[in-house]
C-alpha cells in the first residue's frame, strides 16, 4: 500500500491542463468533450487525496450546472469518500468517476495517460 499525499510536481501540470480544457469546452456548451477532460483529470488525480476530491467536486457542480440528478446524486458519496480513498491507497485505478460508472471498479487507463503518469512520477 502506497499512501499518497501530494501529487508529484511534474504530474500537476498535466492535470491542471485537463482542467483548463473542461472548463473551457463548458464554456462552449460542449458538454461531451468537457466530461471527457474531468474524466482524464480525475485518472490523473485519483491517486492523490486533493486533487481526487477536487475533481469530483468539479463533477458535481458539472453535475449541478446541466441539472443531471444522477450525477449529483452520484458525486456526492464520491466527494465525501473519494480523498480517504486516495489517502490510503485503495483506489480502483483508471476509474473515471462518474456517476456513470462503479466507483469501486478499475478500469483501463488509456495509453496516452499512462505514459504520462509514468514519466512524471
């Protein structure tokens, strides 16, 4: 079990970029594509208690602004949860962490991440 408590300088970066292109593509009422960059965020700060909950606090309110009962009914326990998880190392790797999917299944990290992640360790 690896505890982990601050993401490593060189990952942030990358994780703030996913971010930046989320709240960017909402801006456009491209909802679609601004997901998929909280999803690639949220494989890359999953390991990391703070930037894990601050993901799915940015799911939630993605969440609350399209009015997705599901998504905030789903974010919720992922919120309070989700950087305790990250804290103790028990985390489902690859997950993206939505309410569309397990919360506690892992999933495949897409290749480009992957290499990412593990460059900038």
């Amino acid at each position: 079990m690896k505890i982990h408590t601050k993401m490593p300088d060189r990952l942030t970066p990358f994780f703030l970029k996913e971010l930046e292109i989320a709240g960017k593509y909402f801006s456009m009422n491209d909802f679609r594509t601004s997901w998929y960059h909280l999803e690639r965020a949220h494989i890359l700060g999953q390991p990391y208690p703070y930037h894990h909950t601050l993901v799915h606090w940015k799911m939630l309110l993605f969440g609350i602004k399209i009015k997705d009962v599901r998504e905030i009914i789903g974010q919720i326990p992922r919120l309070l949860v989700g950087g305790v998880k990250s804290f103790v190392g028990e985390i489902p790797a690859g997950n993206t962490g939505g309410a569309n999917v397990p919360p506690l299944e892992s999933m495949e990290i897409p290749e480009e991440l992957k290499k990412i992640i593990e460059e900038n360790k």
